[in-house]
C-alpha cells in the first residue's frame, strides 16, 4: 500500500513523512526535494526550476511526472512508497493515478490539516540545514543542525512574496484535487496543529490499520 501525503505548506509532512518511512519500512518520495535537487545543477532545465521554485509557481507537469516515473520504475519492489508533494492539482491527480494504476499499486491519502494563518505563521519562521537539509521550526533556537552540526539558513522560496503564492496555489489548485480523493473514499484525516510528537501518534493510529 503507498500512502500520498497531504497538507498545506508547513503542515509539517516533510518531517512527519520521513519518520513514518523509518516506522513502517517504506520508501520515501519527495517532489519538492528531487525538483530541487534538479534546481541546483547548471543546467538549462536546472535554472528553469529554480526560477518557478523560487517565485512559489508549480512547475510543468510533464517534467513532475517524468521524475515520478522514473523514480516508480526504479522503486524497490515490495515496499510501500510515501508521497510527499504530489498531487499538487486535478490533471496531476489524473496523471498519477493513471501511473500508480499502470503500475499495479493500491494507495490513500492523508491529510494533516492545518489553517492557512498557522501555516503562514509557521512558514515565515522554520528554517532547513544548508547541509542535510533537516527542517527546524521556530523554536528550536540555535544556528546550526543537531544532526550535522550544518549552518541553519532560510529556504529560498519561504520569502513573504512567495509563500502568499504557495498558499493560494495550495487552496486553488491542491485542494479541489485533494476532494476528489475525498469524495473517492480515499482520504483519512489527522490534526496537524498538534506537536511533532502528538501528530506522529495520531499518524500512526489512522495508518497501522492499513500498514501494520
Ligand atoms: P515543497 O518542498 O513540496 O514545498 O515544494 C517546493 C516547490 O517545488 C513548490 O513550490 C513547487 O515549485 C515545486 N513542486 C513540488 N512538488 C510539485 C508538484 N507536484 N508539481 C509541481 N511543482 C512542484
């Protein structure tokens, strides 16, 4: 069973998502992360993504959903996949239940909701590692990651301009798609306003059913 995680930025399913890939022993796919892994090689198709990444735009679908394919073709077998960051609109949702399909997979979705105020709130003051890339909320108040001892900088794209554009994308474009997992009886609930700790049990409660 794959599991596609959903929620408004800064509803914490990066980190959420990583854990429960450790939890249940499956394997994690992130979009934003590969597009921004692609952002940073010199490349012509590298400086277009940063450039959409940057101004809070989505970038093409045929590029997202060539990187998905890819990476489905390459997946280990046997192994649940989390998703985190896709589908981010309607035809992608197409698109991607098309692949999951092609390729024999069955899967659900969560979503951790959180108001669009906390996420503005929480978006203008997390900060990642430069290095692993580790996300920190606001309070955690040192410079540099427990991790790996990396400085602790401000994502590019969480600057004031484009997370209005982030969050208007999310409520236009995600959510309609994210409804329609609803009204598909595919959707399952938790409460993202939560900490780090309380979120993850009430994860693992609505997900061991399914995964355990
Ligand atoms: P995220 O880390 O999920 O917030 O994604 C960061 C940025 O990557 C987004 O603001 C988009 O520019 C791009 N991105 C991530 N996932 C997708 C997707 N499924 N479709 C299009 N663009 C995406």
């Amino acid at each position: 069973m794959d599991i596609l995680l959903f929620g408004i930025q800064g509803s914490g399913k990066g980190t959420q998502g990583k854990k429960l890939k450790d939890h249940y022993g499956m394997t994690y796919f992130e979009t934003g992360g590969e597009l921004r892994r692609l952002a940073s090689e010199d490349s012509e198709l590298g400086h277009k993504i940063k450039n959409i990444i940057e101004a809070g735009h989505l970038v093409d679908n045929d590029v997202v959903m060539e990187i998905v394919e890819n990476f489905l073709n390459n997946a280990p077998e046997g192994k649940g996949i989390f998703f985190d960051g896709i589908p981010r609109k309607m035809d992608q949702k197409e698109s991607l239940d098309a692949l999951l399909n092609k390729h024999g997979r069955e899967y659900k979705g969560v979503i951790l909701d959180l108001s669009e105020e906390d996420a503005l709130d929480r978006l203008t003051k997390r900060r990642i590692c430069s290095g692993c890339k580790e996300v920190y909320p606001a309070k955690y108040d040192k410079d540099s990651c427990e991790k790996c001892g990396g400085e602790l900088i401000t994502r590019t794209d969480d600057n004031a301009e484009s997370i209005k554009v982030r969050l208007k994308a999310f409520s236009d474009e995600t959510m309609p798609a994210i409804e329609k997992y609803e009204e598909e009886g595919k959707l399952l609930h938790v409460d993202g306003s939560k900490n780090i700790e309380e979120v993850d049990q009430e994860l693992r409660q609505v997900l061991d059913p399914i995964l355990g």
